[in-house]
C-alpha cells in the first residue's frame, strides 16, 4: 500500500512509520506546519508544531530513508481549531481541540489530500486499534496499552476514515516499549518528551491566552441560592469543576473549598458551590457521529448499554445511551448509572462496548439529579 506517514516530530509516530516501512508498505512522511509564526523550540514538553519538531520528524524519516516533505495546513487549523476554541469558550464552553485536530486536520484535510494523491492510508502515532468485523467493515478499538489508549481523541472518526487509518502501535503494551525500539532503530526522538498541552498555548496558560482574545468583563460569582460571592474578571476564562482562582474572601460555612458548577455566559456569571454538586447523572449531546457502521439500536432509537468517557485519560461510566432523531437534528441522551463530576458543555462524550469505540459527541447540556435547576449546562 502506498502509506502517508503524519510525523509529528515525537517518538510514536516515527516508530508507527517505521514499522509501515517494515512491513513492506511504500511510506512518504509529512510533518503538518499547523502556525505561521512556530516557536523555535519547545519548552520541556510544551507544545508541539515547533521548528524543533519538523527537524526532527525530517530526521527521523532520513534514517528510515523515506522521502519528507512539510504541508502547511496553517490556515486550515486556525480557522477549525483556534478560532473554534475561541469561540466555545466565549459561549461559556469548554471544548476539546485535540478532537477538533484529529476531526478536520488530520483525518479530514490531511487524509482528503492524501487520497486525491493516490495514497491508500494516513499512519499515525496514535494509540489505538483498526480492527475489522465479519464482514469487512472497521472498527475502532482500544490499545492494548489502557494507560496510553487514544481512542478516546479518535472517537470523531467516520466508517470512511477507519477504512483509511492506520495505527501501527496498537498492538504495543507500553510506551517503554516504544522509545527502546526508537533507539534501537537509531531514532534520536527515542528519549524526547511527549507533549502534553495545547499545542496553540505552549506556555499552559490558557487563561492569559484567552484574555487577548475574548472581551472579558466583571461579573458576579454566586452560590447556589444566588447569592453574591465575590466577581469575576469575565466568565469565559473559567471551567465547570475548577477550584483555583476563584478568589473568594468569605470561605464556605462548612469551611470546604467550592468549585465551579454553572457558567452563564448571557448573565456573565459564575455559579459556585460544594463538590458533590458537581456529580452529572444525564447529558445530552449534539454533533453526533459514529466510528464506523452504527449499531442497530442507532437507528431503531431503542436504549443500549455502553461506557461513557468525557475526558482523554478519564474513567468510563456505566451508562444507557439513546439517539433521539428531531426535526432537522440528531441528539444522543446518555444516562449515567453512577454519576461523575465536573462534566461542561462543549466537552466530548465518548461511547464505548468493550474496547469497541460507537461514537460520539459534543455535550450540550448535563443534569445532575441533586440540581435539578441546573442550568449548567444548557449551553
């Protein structure tokens, strides 16, 4: 097969083209410049998409001796990452740009471009697994290393993108693993750190970033019964479920930290209260899109058992999920058999059966049975 190796400038995805090479597949490795103005090099594990990083993604591919070539998708990515990030957060949203990437970078542009080329699949770094039912059709699967899984991020992928996704680390049990065969192999990527930010916000400080961005102006914070707390420099810089920065002078009568439940956007203000009210037992998403041919029940909109997750590396949730198809939308209901916390709006859910990835989608609004007036979430 002809293979489009997307080299990140990390130690996954130099060995996931390695190993297409290995396998007898004819690869060409492209490095993504994703901003017109990188940083020159990275700060520890900050960020990604530096100069540093198409250095080393060349590197890599000149000791696999596969050819390399640097494709800007910069304007691309921040017209459908940055300026959607942007405005998630200025509708009192909190969204996921990793998702974003993986939805309309790498496996819409980069994968559309790749195959108007005569390429048959885009490879990867990811973590996870393309497995194929009985009858041919993918599936997307968990890694088999649980504490690297990325099929979280992948969950926005279509029948279409699987047929053409290839991830050659599925099978590998461990991140160790990996970096001792790049050394093997003479990559010098084997020890670089990985990178853990936003790769947009290098230095972690999305606050400060979303300050030159967003007009933010005071507000107030209030309690559960609506009573002012304190102010807010504006309520787009925070987060349902955030503790720090709240500022408060009057600490709780049971003398325990609050955290954040409610952003309101139209009010510009910020509702706060204990921990256990942060605890969701149903949301409700849009955008809803399947990884591979949906299961029967999608279309009869008879409630299935599966897991929800909410965040990359957090805990699946017991769950009863239903499509409820409306006029001119599509919107799925998940019920949550133990409640979890801190869940917002623009965050993903992600559903699963077994390692099996169903779908997903953005959250639009979640319940929380010991609030029954929670707004929080209504978008």
């Amino acid at each position: 097969m002809r293979v489009l190796a997307a080299m990140s400038g990390g130690v996954d995805s130099a060995v996931a083209a390695a190993r297409a090479v290995e396998a007898g597949h004819d690869v060409v490795g492209v490095h993504l410049a994703l901003s017109r103005m990188p940083g020159t090099l990275r700060t520890g594990s900050r960020g990604c998409c530096t100069i540093e990083d198409s250095r080393d993604a060349w590197r890599a591919c000149d000791i696999l001796g596969i050819p390399y070539y640097v494709w800007d998708f910069s304007e691309r990515f921040k017209a459908d990452v940055v300026d959607d990030f942007v405005a998630e957060y200025a509708a009192g949203r909190t969204p996921n740009p990793c998702m974003r990437c993986n939805e309309r970078i790498k496996f819409a542009a980069l994968l559309e471009k790749a195959l108007a080329l005569g390429f048959d699949a885009v490879c990867t770094g990811h973590y996870a697994k393309v497995v194929e039912d009985a009858d041919g059709n993918p599936e997307l699967h968990r890694a088999a290393d649980w504490a690297k899984d990325q099929s979280y991020v992948l969950g926005v992928l279509t029948h279409e993108q699987l047929r053409h996704s290839m991830f050659p680390l599925a099978e590998t049990p461990s991140k160790a693993e990996v970096r001792a065969e790049a050394e093997r192999r003479g990559l010098s990527v084997a020890n670089k750190p990985d990178s853990h930010d936003i790769c947009f916000i290098p230095d972690g400080d999305t606050r400060g970033w979303l300050e030159e961005r967003i007009e933010m102006t005071e507000g107030d914070i209030l309690d559960v019964d609506g009573q002012r707390l304190g102010s807010h420099p504006g309520a787009n810089a925070f987060t349902v479920g955030q503790r720090r920065g709240l500022k408060l002078g009057t600490p709780a009568a049971d003398g325990k930290p609050r955290f954040v439940l409610e952003i309101r956007p139209k009010q510009n203000e910020v509702v706060v209260g204990p921990e256990h009210l942060l605890a969701i037992d149903e949301m409700t998403g849009i955008k809803v899109s399947w990884a591979g041919l949906p299961i029967g029940e999608v279309a009869t909109g008879e409630e299935f058992d599966c897991m929800a997750q909410v965040r990359a590396h957090g805990d699946p949730v017991a769950a009863r999920a239903r499509v409820h198809a409306g006029a001119g939308a599509t919107t799925l209901v998940v019920r949550l058999v133990e409640p979890m916390r801190g869940v917002a709006p623009g965050q993903t859910v992600v559903l699963y059966q077994g390692t099996r990835v169903l779908g997903q989608a953005t959250i639009d609004a979640a319940r929380s049975a010991l609030r029954p007036d929670l707004a929080a979430a209504e978008g």
